[in-house]
C-alpha cells in the first residue's frame, strides 16, 4: 500500500500526518514553537523554529506508521498562510524574523494606501481589501524599514516567500523558489483573472519583480526531498493554503459546496468554480486551488469570524464559569434556550460582514432569572450567528449563479459539540456534516499530493475517500430561525454603539 505525508504547518506548531490511499491516519507527530510579540500589535516567528519543528515530526510520523520514508507516494503541504519571510538565496539565512498573519503593524501603510486611492484597484485585481492581514504590507514594510534590503532585492540576491515557499526551499535545498496559487492569492499581489503577479500592484508597493516565487499549481510533482531531515527522494506533489487545503480535505470540489473550520476563529469557503466573482457583501474573493498546468483556477468566497472558540475560552479563564472547554456542553443544554440572552462577542472588533474594528462585546436581554447556564448557551449561539451571517452573505452573493448551499461541512475543535452544531443548521435551514476524519487540511493535502503522483486520476475520484461520521438536520422552522437572526442583528447594531477607550 502507498502513503502520503501531509506536512501541516499552522501557527503555534507544526505537524505531520500519514494518511493511507483510504484517507485514514497511520501515524502523526506535533511540535509546538514559540511565539514572539516584540511590540504590541506585533507577531513574530523565528523561520528556523518553523523548518526545525516541521523537519522534527516528520520522523515521528513515519515512526508512528510504522513505515519508511521510501514507502510515501508523495509529500504534500498545507501551511498557515499570509505570514512573511525574506532570505538569502545564496545561503538560505532568513535576513529576518517572520511576520506573522496575525501582526498588525502596517496598519498606518493601509491607511496612507487607502488615502491614494488605490485600494479599489486591489480589490479589483486581488478580490481582497487593503488590511495589513495580507503578505503584501509585510513585504514592503521589511524593504521599508531595512532599506539595505531593496538593493538587493532588485539584483536577485534574496527570496521571498509564505511559509509554503520556505518548507520546499528548505525540503529541495534551495533548488526550488515556488509558491501556489492558494496561497499567492493572499498577498495582495496576485491578479485572480490573469493567474500571476500583478506588476502594477508591485509598483504601488514599490516591491521588485525578484524577490518573487515561481508560480506553479496547486498539485504536481514540484521537486524532490534532498534534505536529510525529510523523506530523501520523495516527490513534493501539492501545495495549499490551510483554509483551502481544509475545503479540498472536505472534497468541496463543485461550486456552492461550502465548509467551515471551527477553530480560535472560525473560517468558511465557498466554491465557486472557474468565476472569481467580486463580493458584494464584504466577503473576500481568493483563489482555491489550480489543479494541474493545464487546468484553470478555481476560486472561492471566504468569510472570517474573528472570534469562534475563543469565546469558550473566554467563559472558562475570564468568568471562570467553567474549568475545561468539554464543560461548556453540558452547562449550555443544562437550559432549554438562551433565556433571550445574545451575546456579542466582539472582542477584536467585527469581521464579516461588519468590518468593525471598533465594537466592543455586548451581552443584552439579561434578567433576574439569568445565570450561568444562559450565558453559555448565549456563548455557543454566537458562534452559530456569526457564521450564518457569513453564509448568508455568501448566498447573496451567488443568487443568480444557478448553484446555492446544499449543505455545510465541518471541521476543528468545536464541531465536536453537537448542540453547536445543530443550532448552526437550524439557523442555515440546511444539514451540517461532521466528517470520520475531521484532519481535513492535512486530509487536502495529502490526497491532492496522491493526484499528484497518479495515485488518482482527478479529483471526483477523491469523493468516496471523504465519509460522513454525523448529520444534523435543521429543526428550527425557518420563521423562528429568521426571527432569532433579527434579534441577533440588533444586538451586533448595539456593540457598535459603544467604543472601546
């Protein structure tokens, strides 16, 4: 039997997953790293901890299989996206720390970009907004704040790259300078329609041509490993953006089919097919995937929830109302229904389809009869509202396209909670699937690297790998859920009315 080796490279660690050629784990291996937070508002990675902790578990992974690297079909990566590095090609010495998804600190270059103008221009060519979320502000800030940099950018003398392009400059040993189109399509650099780097926006940005990673697909054999930290020999067969890697692992490959990832946030994509329509309700339009040379770019919708489990987190280390995570269930079904309590949790401000940056958490609807209980279902119910608006913006956005949501697919650590999960269908009016294997960006990873080596011959023939675990049926009769949206509505309109100091 032939086996994949999915690397899963996310934020605060790094992980390696063998899958067999029926989608299940044989063997995995974890490594955290350390966070750095120089500044406020400043997230930092040290590039070698990433190499380091990935290269690490590898080996565990095999172990835990039980098999050797020389029995892998392929390797394929998934990698958290939007963080930036720049390195030496000649060495391969990272010139830098690595700037976080999560920083903030090009915040002001956003707001002078905006101030020119230009950010209908991005919007247009990218499908994303001006915010410093995106690779393309980090960039240019190191070359700013480091004008040595710049002159050597501009004689080919240094690399750029997400985290993706770092592992298979790591992996090859600096033969390979790649990137996909998943993940070149959150730099704010990527023209969606044309399929490579957009020289105007370049311009803008005031970023050289050379720094840049070759764009290749999705999937395809890429390079082989030579580093003797990983599976010397093995082909590197597919390349993707975490969220899209979790919406392939999801076999979300026919437009409408949409998956969300509940996690500290909570993310959910679309499918759009070959159409990178532009939003008309805030969402972000990316790239998904390109699978193979000859096949054109799939895209997809995709919302963010800023805060998701966190909230649960919230309930435990700042009300102290319950002691572990597993608890919030119990206390939350304790109590037939919220009470009419809703609860904003809008800690960070709003995303999708607010864009908030100033509302602040909102509890309202409290009584005398309101204790614990009801402000856990509350708790749980905002996750739910949040990413029902994101998909109801979704479905606005695709009236007309002669596709809609079927059902939504579900994966993290809080779709283990059934009462989450059923509420979210009552409030969709349509199923919410929980699938056997919930690994589902290392899962897109590795069978799109199994495409890649020819262990399948297209992507349909990936859909019986995927197997549903459970099936929650909407209850709630649209009417009532319609009424509850509203109410919830009224109470995100609310936490916008008061600002944080």
């Amino acid at each position: 039997m032939s086996f994949l080796l999915a690397l899963d490279q996310g934020t605060t660690s790094s992980r390696a997953i063998v899958f067999d050629t029926e989608g299940m784990i044989q063997g995995m291996g974890q490594r955290e790293f350390p966070q750095h937070y120089p500044h406020p508002g400043w997230v930092e990675h040290d590039p070698m901890d990433l190499w380091s902790s990935q290269a690490g578990v590898i080996s565990e992974a095999l172990a835990q299989a039980r098999i050797g690297p020389d029995q892998l079909a392929a390797v394929g990566i998934a990698n958290q996206r939007e963080t930036t590095l720049i390195w030496e090609r000649a060495t391969g010495t990272p010139v830098g720390p690595a700037i976080v998804w999560q920083d903030r600190r090009t915040a002001e270059l956003c707001e002078r970009l905006r101030a020119r103008g230009v950010e209908p221009l991005f919007t247009q060519r990218t499908g994303l907004c001006l915010d410093p979320y995106f690779s393309g502000t980090k960039l240019a800030w190191m070359l700013e704040h480091h004008p040595d940099l710049r002159a050597r950018a501009e004689r080919g003398e240094l690399a750029f790259g997400t985290v993706d392009s770092w592992l298979v400059w790591q992996l090859t040993q600096g033969q390979r300078h790649v990137t996909d189109p998943s993940n070149a399509s959150r730099t704010l650099l990527f023209n969606l329609r044309t399929g490579d780097w957009d020289d105007d926006l370049l311009g803008i940005l005031n970023i050289p041509r050379p720094l840049l990673p070759d764009l290749v697909p999705s999937q395809g054999v890429i390079g082989e490993v030579s580093h003797p930290l990983g599976p010397v020999g093995r082909p590197i067969a597919a390349i993707l953006g975490d969220q899209q890697a979790a919406l392939a692992g999801q076999v979300c490959f026919y437009p409408g089919m949409s998956k969300c990832t509940y996690g500290t946030g909570c993310f959910v994509l679309m499918n759009l097919g070959d159409d990178p329509r532009p939003s008309r309700h805030r969402l972000l339009t990316t790239a998904a995937w390109c699978l193979g040379a000859e096949r054109s770019l799939v895209y997809a919708l995709e919302g963010a929830v800023f805060i998701g489990g966190a909230v649960v987190q919230w309930l435990r280390d700042g009300l102290g109302l319950i002691r572990s995570s597993a608890e919030v269930e119990a206390l939350a079904t304790s109590v037939p229904d919220s009470g009419g309590v809703y609860f904003v949790p809008a800690f960070v401000g709003l995303g999708v389809p607010d864009w908030d940056p100033h509302a602040s958490g909102t509890l309202i609807g409290i009584g005398r009869g309101t204790n614990a209980a009801h402000l856990a279902r509350a708790a749980l119910e905002s996750i739910a509202f949040q990413v029902a608006e994101a998909l109801h913006a979704m479905r606005a956005d695709i009236e007309g396209s002669g596709f809609d949501l079927g059902e939504l697919r579900v994966d993290g650590g809080a779709s283990v909670n059934r009462t989450l999960m059923q509420f979210q269908a009552d409030l969709l009016g349509v199923a919410v699937v929980r699938p056997a294997v919930t690994e589902t960006t290392a899962l897109g990873a590795a069978l799109f690297a199994g495409l890649g080596a020819g262990l399948w011959r297209d992507e349909t023939e990936l859909e019986g790998v995927w197997r549903a675990a459970e099936r929650f049926e909407p209850r709630l009769a649209p009417s009532q859920a319609q009424a509850r949206l509203a109410r919830w509505r009224e109470a995100v309109e609310r936490s916008k009315g008061w600002r944080h100091d």
